[in-house]
C-alpha cells in the first residue's frame, strides 16, 4: 500500500500504540446530567470544569492517573490557549475533586467519585498505577472520609453538623 509522505503505516501504528503506557491513553467516559447542576462545581472556573471532566477520560478504570500536568494540559486543552495548569489544578483540589498522592517518587492523582459516576468497561485494563492512601478511598457505603461524601472537603465540626441532620 501507498501511504502519504510522513504517515506511518499500519505497522508503524502498532509498534507505538503497544509502547504507550495505558495511563497515556484517553477513555470514552459518560457525563451525567447532575454534573451541569453540581454546585460545589459550578463555584470553579470554566477551565476547571473543562479539567475535570477531560480527567475522567484520561484516568484510568480506577479514576487514577499520572500527575504529569504538560502532559495533561496537551491531552484536554490541545488546541487552545495556555492554560496556568497548575492554578486549575490547584483549584480542583482545594475543591475536593482531585487528590494529589505521591508513590515511589512519582507524583499521582486520583477522582474520589470516580466509581460512582463511571461506568467501566469490563474490557479495560486494569490499573498499573499505585493507589492512593486509604484516607482519599470511599468507604462501603461510597462516602468519601473528611468530605461531604462527594469530594468536597469538610471540617470535623461540618461533618458531624452532616451527620446530626441525617439522623433527624
């Protein structure tokens, strides 16, 4: 076959698609209507939104990925504007949306709802990345630990203020 100058042939494809690392790959993922009406993320700036949501896509099965922001900002925001990565992903922590975690000298993050708003293929890989410290894990009943239950931080005193409404 007859491929243009500078398009690599099927072999070619292959041999690099089979050196990727999975967490390099972007993931059809699902948004939610309640995602348009969530308050704590309506409080973020629109490149936060638009963050978060293209993080779904390149977290792994696990809502995992690779804290590489050059590499993050180059797979969600490819043909736009420079974003300050760094500020919008500080502002989605603050915020309880991401984690940041550290393993073997790597720096990781992780989507505390992940499961509860993600289907998953049954054929996608399994995770390779570590997994974050149990505190960021969601407990039996999908209530995230120090949270509102959905990410988004809380104080002791705010938590059993939450608590106190939920058993009158």
């Amino acid at each position: 076959r007859f491929y243009p100058a500078g398009i690599p042939g099927p072999h070619v494809c292959q041999k690099i698609n089979d050196s990727l690392k999975v967490s390099e790959l972007m993931r059809a993922r699902q948004i939610k209507p309640s995602f348009y009406t969530n308050e704590s993320l309506a409080d973020c700036s629109l490149d936060s939104q638009k963050l978060f949501t293209g993080l779904w896509c390149f977290a792994d099965r696990e809502g995992r990925f690779e804290w590489r922001l050059r590499k993050i900002q180059a797979e969600i925001f490819p043909y736009g504007l420079k974003r300050d990565i760094e500020k919008v992903m500080e502002e989605l922590t603050a915020k309880g949306f991401v984690v940041k975690y550290e393993a073997a000298g790597h720096a990781y993050g992780f989507i505390p709802t992940f499961k509860k708003h993600q289907y998953i293929h049954p054929k996608e890989a399994e995770s390779k990345l570590p997994k974050p410290p149990d505190q960021f894990l969601p407990d039996q009943f999908g209530k995230i630990p120090n949270t509102f239950g959905d990410g988004v931080p809380c104080t002791k005193q705010e938590q059993e203020q939450e608590q106190e409404l939920e058993q009158d």
